[in-house]
C-alpha cells in the first residue's frame, strides 16, 4: 500500500465526473487500499478517488464504527433532512453547513465485485453523499449560498496565496499516544 497525493481545490479531476469501473480487479483494489491508507494518514472519514487523481467511480468511508469501499454507488433512496458542518480533504481547513437528506440507502459494489446495499442516517449516510457528490465534480460548497460559497473561496485563496499547484502530499498520520 501507497499514501498517494491529495488533490486540492483548482484541479481540473474535482470538477469531472468520474468514469464507471467496468472491471473490479487488482487494480481497483489496490487502490482502495492506498485510497484507505492515505484516508488514514490525512485523518478523514472519506475519500473519493479523483481527490486522489484518478477520475473513477471508487471511493472510501469510515464513520460510525463502519468502514467500507463503494465502487460505481448510486443512491436508491433518500428522505428526510439533516444539516451539519461539513468540509474537505481537497479543501483544507474550510468549512460550511450543508444540508442532505438525512437518511439514505446505497447500493454499490465492493473490492470482490458483489453488490451491496446499505442504509445510512447521520454521518455515515453524510460522508456517503459527500463522496459520491465528489464523483460528479461536485464539491461540498456547491450546497451553500453562493454568498457563503464566494466567502470560502476568498478564504481558501487568501490562506493559500504563497502556495502554488494543486497537489498536498501526505504524511503517514503520526502514532496515537494512548
């Protein structure tokens, strides 16, 4: 396993939406398993694939005690409303409150190529949304005002004014003190 590059808010992978997978293979399990390890090591609870540069329908959740991969999810069903903070690996230290239907049920394929189902409510069915909207191009931001969108982005700007790219490298998360 791999910790591979964040990509960050600018690049061009964010905002595409990403292809099916026609095949679960080695490949596609490999890199659930380096899109887990670098999950880990940036402390997030999801992770979709084009934040790591590959424009594929595959992402990652942790949360609520459930750990798991959806490779090509679409959501069946989606009701009620729940708003809550959120933010993002690809756009660091930003947030905003975004509101999502509060319970879903997903289907999607797992790292063997069988199709699943799973309802979700609070942040399992959050993070669930969070990274396939991230599938489409869309970011969290996209759910809030465009006054608040337009406040972020000149946040995210002026924290970011003497860096350059699109890409973070990251770094194995340092050992828990217990």
């Amino acid at each position: 396993m791999s910790l591979l590059p964040l990509h960050l808010l600018g690049s061009p992978v964010l905002r595409r939406r990403s292809d099916e997978v026609k095949a679960v293979d080695d490949g596609v399990r490999r890199l659930v398993d380096d899109m887990f390890e670098t999950m880990d090591a940036s402390r997030g609870i999801g992770l979709a694939a084009n934040q790591v540069g590959v424009a594929r329908r595959v992402a990652v959740v942790d949360a609520d005690g459930d750990r798991f991969e959806m490779i090509d999810p679409a959501i069946l069903e989606a009701d009620g409303q729940d708003t809550a903070e959120e933010g993002c690996l690809s756009i660091p230290e930003i947030y905003g409150d975004v509101t999502r239907p509060a319970r879903i049920v997903l289907e999607a394929l797992d790292r063997h190529g069988a199709r699943y189902r799973k309802e979700a409510t609070g942040l399992k069915a959050r993070a669930i949304q969070h990274e396939i909207d991230h599938l489409d191009g869309i970011l969290f931001f996209d759910h809030v005002s465009l006054i608040k969108r337009k406040l972020l982005l000149a946040r995210w700007r002026r924290e970011r004014k003497d860096e350059e790219g699109y890409i973070k490298e990251v770094r194995p998360a340092p050992a828990r003190s217990e």
